[in-house]
C-alpha cells in the first residue's frame, strides 16, 4: 500500500498503546502489568510515560480489566484467542485506535525514552517508511560490547495497515518482525551519548524487575 507523503506527524495524531496482554509466564504466571515498580503498576507507569508524548492513550489486558480500568484510559482484550503474543495487542489497538497513528510499547519496560514518539516520528517521515521500529544496544552473551538490536514491540504504525496485519494473523502469523518485513519499516536508533543505555531494559523475571526497583526514572 503506497502511503502519502509527510512532513511531519503531530503528537495528538498518535494514539499510545500499553501491551499488558501476556500471560506473565516467566513471573510466574502473576499479571505483569500490576507488579510495582517504584511503586507504581508497571502498565501505569508505561501509561503515564507515553501518555505525556501522544495524543490518547489505550491498554491491551486480557484479564484484571477492571484494575486496568482504574487507570482512566480505554481497556481491550486481544480479538485471538489464547494469548497469541503482542501482535495480537497490535490487531486491537489498530481495530481501536481512532487517530491515524498508533505508537506500542511494552508493559515490562518502565524507562523508555521520553522523546520515543518524537524520534520514531521523525525518522518515519525522514525514510518515508510504513512502520518505524526501535533498534537499542543489547549486552552480549559474551560480555562484548552491546550490539544494536531491532525492539519489535516498540512501533509506529499508520492505522491503514489494519487490513493487512488481519490478513497476517488470519493466516496463522504471530511475530511481530515476520509482518513487519512485509512493509516499509525503518530501524531507529536509540543509542546517542545522551541516551541511557538501559532505556530498552525489560522486566521479564520478579528478579528483574526487583534490580530496575533502585533505577532512577528518565
């Protein structure tokens, strides 16, 4: 699908979506969303971080509604059955979002960038790209130094790519990068002097999130 051209994308013409939709196995089957990070629910924290870079905001859960409710912003359930992964979080808020651009970001990564939306905007207009993907330093297996990674779950995408997403999922895909490659996505970097090192840094173990707990929020 050719899209027209850009000069820009404002604030208010994107919509946040916080995935807190999974199953939380790795923490032991809790609702990762509500565990605390400094004290605040994880998917409320992402909520109010993204909240101050868009125009509206929304949360994909699949159970706990009501204490996600509580937040104040829309609350949808995946549409696929059985947990089927943050693609399914990306058909919701795509099937919801009511602005042309819906920005996705991760419950169990409390410090991301405050520019994210800024920059993947910036850089989807710049590439005359489709999607606009987070690519952040990853530390190696080996203790080399950390490698530039693609974050698939951190992703602007325009709302005219519904269509081709169900399709995608209709056939049986589920990962993100698999439909992603389909279309025009740019790669951004997040990895400046100025920007934290630890921003991508998620919380996937109790264990985990308890050592971002003493980490000083950007």
């Amino acid at each position: 699908m050719t899209m027209p051209t850009r000069t820009s994308i404002a604030a208010s013409e994107i919509t946040g979506l916080v995935l807190a939709g999974g199953r939380g196995s790795r923490m032991g089957g809790v609702d990762k969303g509500l565990q605390n990070f400094n004290g605040t629910p994880l998917a409320l924290h992402a909520v109010l971080r993204l909240g101050m870079q868009v125009g509206e905001m929304m949360v994909n859960a699949n159970r706990n509604l009501s204490a996600y409710e509580s937040f104040g912003v829309p609350v949808w359930p995946d549409g696929l059955a059985d947990y089927a992964g943050p693609l399914a979080g990306f058909l919701t808020g795509l099937e919801r979002c009511e602005t042309p651009w819906l920005l996705t970001v991760p419950c169990d990564t409390p410090m991301f960038p405050l520019d994210l939306a800024e920059r993947l905007a910036a850089a989807l207009v710049e590439a005359d790209a489709e999607i606009a993907m987070v690519s952040a330093p990853e530390p190696q297996d080996d203790g080399g130094p950390a490698v530039l990674r693609a974050q698939p779950v951190f992703c602007l995408l325009p709302t005219t790519l519904l269509e081709s997403l169900i399709r995608f999922t209709q056939g049986g895909g589920r990962k993100i990068d698999a439909w992603t490659a389909q279309h025009r996505t740019v790669l951004v970097p997040f990895d400046r002097a100025s920007d934290a090192p630890d921003a991508f840094f998620n919380a996937n173990t109790l264990a985990e999130l308890q050592t971002l707990e003493g980490a000083r929020a950007r």
